[in-house]
C-alpha cells in the first residue's frame, strides 16, 4: 500500500492507453462530463499487464476535491472476450472462403448473413433476400409449390432439428440452377443453412438418361445385333441381336456369350474380348436352331450404370457373302468378255485416263498397255478434227448417259480405222469404251454404192442402148426399105437410071447398120468374154498399135513419140491393145487443123499400178463435157464418123481391169490428155527401150 502511495496514478496504466487516460482526467478537472466507468489496462509490481473495470466518482474529503476510484479484475473475462473474437474471426474466414454457400437466419426469419460464394451463386446481396417473403419471391420463384417448401422446411426443423432437399434457384439474372440445401437450427433459434450447385451434375445426369435412352432406342432400330456382356455373360441384347441368333430377349440375357458363338469362331472371339480390341473381324455365329451365320463383330469396352462391360456390334453377312458371291461370279464374266470379245475394249476413269486394254485393243490400234496407261483416251485415238465429237460423247459417258455413233480412230501408225464407238458408264468409277471394227461393212456399204452407181450407170446405158437401137437402127432400115421401095417401082417401069445411084444407098445405110451391130456385140463381149491375162511390156503393145494405125497416122502427118522404158502390166492383152487404138483412133479423129499434129504415150509411177497417159495437141474438150465423153453413144461432134461407143469401151476395158480413166485438158484448142491406170506386173521392171 505505502508503495501505491509513492506511486503516480498514470504510472500503473499500460503505456498503450495512458495518454487517453490522462485526456480523460483533464477533461474531468475541466469539469467536462468524461465516462464514469471503463475499462483499462494496468501494470503489475512485476511488470505484467491486466485487465481492470474501473468506476470514479468524485468527492471531497476534507474539504478536498478527490475522485474516489474502484477497481475490479476482469483479465479473466478480457481472456474469454478474446477467445470468443478470434472463433469468431476464424469463423467468419471459414464462412467468406467457405466453397458452399452459406446463409444464417433469425428466429423471425430475418436473413442476418450471406458470403461471398452465395453472392456468387444466386447474384443477390444480403440487402435483397433479407426476409423469407423475399426468398418466396425472387430466389425460390421458378419453384410453383415454394410455400408449401417453405412450409415443410420449417416444420422439419422444428421437429428434427434439420432440413434437406433439392430445389431450383432463380439467379438475379434469371438464370434457374439446381442446389442441394441443408439447413440446421442452432440452439437459439437462430438457422444456418448450406447450398451448393448441382447444376452441372442434375445436366450431366439428364444428358446420361437421355443418352440411356437415346442408346435403347439407336440399339432397338439398329439392323445391327447389338450384345452387352460383363465377364463374358450377355447382360443385354437388342431386338435385332434377338432376330439373329433365334433366342428371346430374356433368354440370351444370362447366357454366355461362348452359347451362341460356332466352336471354331470362339478362340478369336474370347482373344479380342481379353485383348478389348476395338478392330471389326470376322467370326461365325450359331443360332439356337444349330445353323451358322458369317458375321463381323466389333467390340468396345466401357463403363455402364458404373461397371465395365463390353459392347459388340454384330452384323450378318450372309447377304454380303452372296453378294460378294455374285460379285465374283459378274466380275469372272466380265473378265472373260473384257479379255475375249472381238471388240477392242479400254476401261477409264472419269478423268477419261486409260485404265486398262484388251488384247483386241493392241490388234485394232497398235497400242500395248505400258505405252498408254494413265494417258487421256483422246490424245491416243481421236484425231484432231473428231476431238469435238469425242468430246460431246465424253460428256454424255460422266452423266451418266451410254452412247454409241460411228467414228474414225487413229492407229499408232497414223491410219484410221472406221469403228462403231460405244461409251458405257460405270457408277461413279469410270466407264468403258468398246469400239467394234466396221471397215469390212463399211467397205461392203461402199461396194453396194458403187455397185448401185454403177447400176445406175447401166440402167442409164441401157436406156441409151434402148434409143440407140430404136433410133440409130430405125434410121438405115427406114433408108434402106425406102429405098427398096423406089428401085422396086423403077424396075417395074422400067426406069434404070436411078438404080445405081438407090443401091448405093441401100449399101451405105447397111454398112453403117453393120458398123453399129458390129459395135454394140463388141461392147456386150466385154466382161463375158475374158482372154487369158498375161504380163507383158507397154512399150512393145504401143508400137503395135502405133504400126497398126500406121495409114490414118501418116495422112494426117502425125507425129506420134512413145517413151522409152514404160513398164511391164498385167492385163487382157488384146483388150489393152484396144484401148491404145481407140485413143489414138480418137486423138487423130479430133486433131483439128493443127499444122504440126503431135501424140504423146508415157507413164507416170502408182502404188501398186502402173500409170499411162495419151497427149494430143487436137481440138481439146471443154470441162463440163469431160465426164460426158464416156458415156454409151456421147458424141460430142455428131457431123463426125463413128457411133460414139469407142470411148465407152476404153472405159468398161479398164474398170474390168480395176483401173481408173480420166481425161484433162485446158479447154478448146488446147489439146486433151486421157489418163488410165493398169495393174503392174509382179516384180515389174521396166520395159524395153
């Protein structure tokens, strides 16, 4: 006590609140109102501190003013106030960080306290959901039965103590979610209630069962047998699964999967189940009736309603197997008409690239394989000016369309070949083109037309010869019984002068039916009557001729030069020599007033023939009378001797000798030139000199 007596009061009051103690003294002397009671921390003797609840009042003690001050330890009660603060901080740091939203309500329902992850959760503040109508409104408004909920949740605290359920939230944005509340009532009444989202678990289970259910149905419209097996024992099977190994549902349900698996498939089938290979093999079913099904299988491991089962999809291939069967048998077929048809046949890809050829490919168009695979079908056959028409056929062939036209196509030696093209599609691989040689039917079209022209030609000669015989023979028979009428009549009278004169006549009109008679039975011969053929040399048979025509020639002072070396022929000889002379005959007949007449027999080379010419420097032919000049009695001058079946004749002479005649010239005056061609001897020289 005498040590409290020495001792200033503000020495025992801790250094952290002395100075607020001595404001408040001094507000005291000044006779401010200060607290009469508070709490202070003071020293000890040892220099400890402690907590004391002081209550002054002032007073005077003999007649001095005096505070009397009254002092009780509360460092036991300070110690449990601190204890209480930090599980209150600890508390509250455990609820601000707690991961589950957390909400605390007094008995009266008022919401006291929310954190943050509530804040998170739902968007609304403490303010917003500060009571239970607010709750009712905004928070539990996508919930149609709320206040019965609300009503539940009470009463089970009331009678348990606690509350559980699932419910759906509305968010301040309006978003609704799924939580799990719990809910506690704590001694006082008060409720601490804990939410969290399961949102995403309430979707991921929706999106299972829809899947569930999305899977039951895929798997019962499936045309695949779908098997579901845990350690090898069917635990579900869909209806097509049922159809293929002649079992009922509940039947195979239970059953090992070995049951309907043939004994030489089930090594394969238990491996790739051990393995869990996922790749698709073949393997053998057998159904309950014993019978055995191809199929092909493919199995996959997975976690279903929480255990590890395995899924196989089985298909049966007997259909494909047929197919493939058939398939096999069309493409043998194909092969075999491909390699074996007398048509050439290539196959290409839609880019029209060559694929592939027959062997009649190669004999057709000279063209093997490694000299044309991957090359466009047109730069190999089509020559250039049928590439549009190749083109339009190309295009017809990739939609789809077969089509078929007559063509030529080039060999690799530059020939052409006449071909009856056919372009057949193939779905969406390509097509084949087939080309069938027609050259021998278009050399017979080409004979039948030249047979017809020729036909022609004889129907129009014969209609000719028909006039001729009705109208050149009509006209000296007319002569000559006129004339026979006349002398018949004169000798009757006696008259003797004109009778000369009258037979003469008569004798003139029959030489000149004789000369005609003679004609036409020379021109039947022809083609009837065949002479032996023989080779002999050209330049012998013209000097013939020429020495033959030696009269007529020298009394027109003709000068005739025959070329030297002219070939060897093979022919009719008589009949060739007949065709000398009647050109000759002819190029002397029509000289003209020339004053130098002149006759010129040469050659020109052929292939396979041998080419000759006769040139004369006479009165010429005009063109459009060039091809008339061969025709059965065409007489371009008809004041000229002759019946005009000379040149006719030349022309059946060396037709029958499958040669040509032509003849060319400038025009009148100018001369003509009669051309002719004539097989060549074998192994032809040429002549003598």
């Amino acid at each position: 006590l005498e040590e409290l007596y020495s001792m200033n009061f503000w020495d025992i009051i801790h250094p952290d609140l002395r100075e607020m103690t001595q404001q408040m003294g001094l507000a005291w002397q000044r006779g401010e109102e200060v607290q009469e009671s508070y709490e202070l921390r003071v020293l000890g003797k040892q220099g400890n501190s402690f907590w004391v609840h002081i209550k002054a009042k002032n007073t005077s003690i003999e007649g001095e003013p005096t505070v009397i001050v009254t002092a009780f330890d509360i460092s036991e009660r300070k110690a449990m106030e601190a204890d209480l603060l930090r599980q209150k901080e600890s508390l509250l740091l455990l609820l601000e960080n707690n991961p589950v939203a957390t909400i605390l309500v007094d008995p009266d329902g008022k919401t006291l306290y929310v954190n943050p992850r509530f804040i998170e959760y739902t968007g609304y503040g403490l303010e917003e959901v500060s009571t239970s109508q607010v709750w009712e409104e905004k928070v539990l408004a996508e919930m149609p039965n709320r206040r019965e909920i609300m009503r539940s949740w009470y009463q089970n605290l009331k009678e348990r103590g606690y509350s559980k359920g699932k419910v759906i939230l509305r968010r301040r944005d309006g978003e609704r979610r799924f939580f799990n509340i719990h809910s506690v009532s704590l001694p006082d009444g008060h409720i601490v209630l804990a939410a969290w989202d399961i949102n995403d678990q309430v979707e991921a289970q929706k999106i299972l069962q829809e899947s569930q259910a999305r899977f039951k149905a895929l798997s019962e419209a499936s045309f695949e047998g779908i098997i579901i097996s845990e350690n090898g024992i069917c635990i579900e099977a869909n209806q097509a699964a049922v159809e293929l190994f002649g079992y009922s549902r509940e039947e195979l349900i239970g059953l090992d999967v070995m049951s309907f698996t043939a004994p030489e498939a089930r090594e394969i089938v238990k491996s790739q189940m051990m393995s869990g290979s996922e790749a698709s093999y073949e393997s053998v079913a057998l159904r309950q009736d014993g019978t055995r099904v191809p199929v092909e299988i493919q199995g996959r491991s997975f976690i279903y309603q929480g255990r590890e089962v395995r899924a196989a999809a089985i298909r049966d291939l007997s259909e494909r197997r047929r197919a493939e069967e058939e398939i096999y048998r069309q493409s043998t077929n194909l092969q075999a008409l491909f390699y074996n048809t007398l048509d050439a046949v290539v196959l290409c890809d839609p880019m029209h690239r060559i694929l592939d050829i027959n062997p009649r490919f190669f004999e057709f168009f000279g063209f093997n394989i490694e000299e044309c695979r991957g090359s466009i079908l047109e730069e190999v056959l089509v020559p250039e000016e049928l590439r549009e028409e190749s083109a339009f056929m190309s295009r017809m062939v990739s939609s789809g369309q077969a089509n078929s036209r007559e063509s030529m196509r080039k060999k690799k030696n530059g020939e052409l070949l006449p071909v009856l093209v056919t372009m057949i599609p193939i779905a969406s691989s390509g097509y084949y083109v087939l080309y069938t040689d027609i050259s021998e039917r278009k050399e017979a079209e080409a004979t039948i037309q030249q047979q017809i022209k020729e036909l022609e030609a004889k129907n129009a000669e014969m209609e000719r010869f028909t006039y001729t015989v009705s109208h050149d023979l009509r006209s000296p028979l007319i002569t000559i019984k006129g004339f026979s009428g006349l002398l018949l009549q004169d000798l009757e009278k006696g008259k003797t002068d004109r009778l000369q004169r009258d037979i003469q006549r008569i004798i003139n009109a029959s030489g000149k039916m004789e000369e005609l008679l003679e004609d036409l039975l020379e021109l039947s011969r022809i083609g009837r009557i065949l002479n032996p053929y023989s080779n002999f040399p050209m330049n012998q048979l013209c000097l013939e001729v020429v020495e033959l025509l030696s009269g007529p020639i020298s009394q027109k002072k003709v000068e005739v030069v025959i070329a030297p070396y002219m070939p060897w022929v093979q022919g009719d000889r008589r009949r060739i020599a007949e065709v000398v002379q009647n050109l000759l005959e002819n190029a002397i007949k029509f000289m003209g007033t020339n004053d130098h007449p002149r006759i010129e027999i040469g050659y020109f080379p052929g292939e396979g023939e041998c080419g000759f010419f006769i040139k004369d420097n006479g009165i010429g032919i005009e063109a459009k009378y060039q091809e008339k000049v061969f025709g059965l009695f065409d007489k371009l001058d008809q004041s000229t001797e002759g019946t005009g079946i000379g040149l006719a004749l030349v022309k059946r002479i060396i037709e029958l000798h499958l040669g040509r005649i032509w003849v060319e010239s400038a025009g009148a005056g100018q001369g003509s030139t009669f051309y002719f061609t004539l097989p060549a001897a074998p192994d032809s020289k040429k002549g003598d000199k």
